[in-house]
C-alpha cells in the first residue's frame, strides 16, 4: 500500500497541481479538504508521507487501516484516484512489471492481463533477470529411502503457486511482502507448510486443487495466464531451478527477518515450508539434465490451458444466463464476476 500511495502522490506531482485537478473545492469529510485559500495551497504541498505518519500501511488488509489512509487524502486526491480505479487506468499508480519468465513488454498485474502471455526468446536483459540457481540440495537418496511419483504433480502445484505469488506482489515478494508472499505459496500449495503432503494422481487434479485453493470463482482467462507462465517456466529446466530457489530464498528471508506477527504464520510452519522446498531443490537438481519430465509436465499443463481456454471462448459467445437480472461481485483476485440471481417466482 505504501509504494502505491507513494507513486500516485508521485504521478500527481509530475502531472502538476493543476492538471492532476488539486485546485477542487472541498467537502467536510476530510480535514484536509481543498479550498481556493493560500492556507489550504500550502496544506496541499504537505508530503503525503507527513500526512500518513503514524500508520502502518503494511498492514493494507486491516478495513480501519484503509479508512484512516482514505480520510487523509485531499478530496481531489481522492476523486483523482477513484477516476484512476474506473478508468482501469493502474499503469499510472503501479509500476508495469515484466515477469523474468516471459519476453518483455508484456505487463506482469494480474488484475488487467488478457492471458494473451506467451513464452518468447529470452534476451540478455531477461537474463539477468532470472533468479540465480542456489547451491542447495542433496542426493535425493539421501533424504529419503523411497520418493513417491506425485513429486512431481506437487512441483507442479508449487509453480502455480509461485507464478500466481510473483503476479499477485506485482513481482515483489520480499521486503514488506515476504509475510504475503508465504501465505500466497502456503494457499495455493498448502503441502508447503503442511506435515502431510497430499498425493495427487495427475497434473489436472494437482492444478484444478490449486486454483480452487487461490479462489474458486477464478475465471478461464486468469487460469490461461498463470497456465502460459508455466509453460514458459518449464521450457527450461534451468527456469524450473531458478523458481524453487526463489522459494527457498524467499522462505529464508522470512525466517531471517525475526518476529512475526501473531496473526501471521508459525515459525514452525516456515520452516517446515524450508525443509520441503530444499527436498523439492534436490529433486530438480538431480532432473535438470533430464528434458523427460519436464517436457512430459509442460504437455498436460497445455491440455489444461487448452481447456480453460474453449471455455473462456464459449462463454463470450454464449455467457450462460445472460437474460437473468445479474448481481456483481468482486473476487479476491480475480476480474469483475457477474453471479446470477435465481429466477424469481
């Protein structure tokens, strides 16, 4: 919430006072409301980050947290940023992120893909972007006397998670986001911080379970985009290291960063996620010179997108109930979804 507040008081700035609608009569509900006075000019010039001082805008999931930020934006600020969320104009307000996975140019915010990501040659810069490949990992026998096949199905609901994380944070899960980027992996991949993994007995069960854990109302179109990132995650198996290292890092950084918040997750519970990615780590590593399996995952993750994909296409040609009076609703992370009332007697 910080970086996003901070980079609409940014916008506003470079825009200019007048252009960005500052010189706006103001309302009671605010005490920090406009006026054509010198006096409230001045009070416009305040550093946002003054007026937020005493907030803890890590704390974005908190509804007293967003109505304190809200009360202490100008009216202008506020009516410009409502103008911003209806004109689905997000670019000005958060940064495009371009996913390490995928060619460049294509944005990386889940809320405004059209799934249309497709994996393309990487470039010199998208090289460097990969995550570095960590030295972890142990013989695989070493670990455990017998390894189950449904490793890999897990491995594959794992990458789910770690795809659906990296959009979610807008590609930023560490810092002030590592708390929601383990609970991101935990929801969508739950073996990662349970003692009991479970076994699925295909790659369709494993995803299908996935999705349903992020959110059961997600649409076709946001299946096929998290669907198209792993595909470009597995065309490489060096792309496939490089993502299980970045869990793992990510999950050290959390353990690193000391107390954590009641409400949060159990120590017990990441470290458990530790020991499981750092199993997973040696499994990859011990298959990253084997292009089999890989290939054997990326072909059931393509009949799955396939699917999703007729879908999505047979429902803007036919959206079912479409003559019934709809009610909207937003999902947690998902586009704008019409659920139908039941007819009426």
């Amino acid at each position: 919430m910080q970086r996003i507040v901070r980079r609409y008081q940014d916008q506003i700035e470079q825009d200019g006072l007048e252009a960005a609608g500052l010189a706006v009569e103001g309302d009671s509900g605010s005490k920090y409301d406009d006026s054509d006075s010198e006096e409230n000019e001045e009070t416009e010039e305040v550093d946002l980050a003054e007026r937020l001082a005493g907030i803890d805008l890590s704390n974005d999931a908190d509804q007293s947290t967003l109505s304190d930020v809200w009360n202490r934006l100008t009216k202008s600020e506020r009516d410009e940023f409502i103008k911003l969320i209806n004109d689905q104009n997000l670019g000005a307000i958060i940064t495009p992120w371009n996913p390490w996975w995928l060619a460049p140019g294509r944005s990386g915010i889940l809320e405004i893909d059209d799934g249309s990501n497709a994996a393309g040659p990487a470039t010199k810069d998208q090289q460097s972007r990969v995550p570095p490949v960590l030295d972890i990992g142990a013989p695989v026998s070493s670990l455990a006397s017998k390894v189950h096949p449904s490793v890999l199905l897990q491995l594959a609901q794992a990458s789910l998670a770690y795809v659906y994380m990296m959009r979610h944070l807008n590609g930023e899960p560490r810092g002030e986001n590592l708390v929601a980027a383990f609970i991101d992996l935990a929801t969508a991949s739950p073996l990662l911080a349970s003692r009991v993994a479970d076994v699925y007995t295909s790659t369709h069960e494993a995803l299908t379970v996935g999705f349903c854990n992020i959110d059961e109302l997600m649409s076709s179109e946001t299946k096929c985009t998290l669907l198209d990132d792993m595909l470009a995650i597995y065309a490489d198996p060096l792309y496939v290291a490089a993502m299980v290292s970045d869990m793992y890092g990510i999950v050290g950084d959390l353990l690193a960063a000391g107390s954590l918040a009641k409400s949060g997750p159990k120590r017990s519970q990441i470290k458990h996620a530790e020991r499981r990615l750092y199993f997973i780590a040696s499994i990859v590593k011990q298959m990253r010179q084997e292009p089999d399996p890989w290939q054997f995952m990326a072909a059931d993750i393509a009949l799955l997108k396939r699917r999703h994909g007729s879908e999505a296409q047979a429902l803007q040609r036919d959206p079912p109930l479409a003559a019934l009076r709809p009610e909207t609703c937003r999902s947690s992370n998902d586009p704008l979804i019409v659920r139908p009332h039941a007819p009426e007697n």
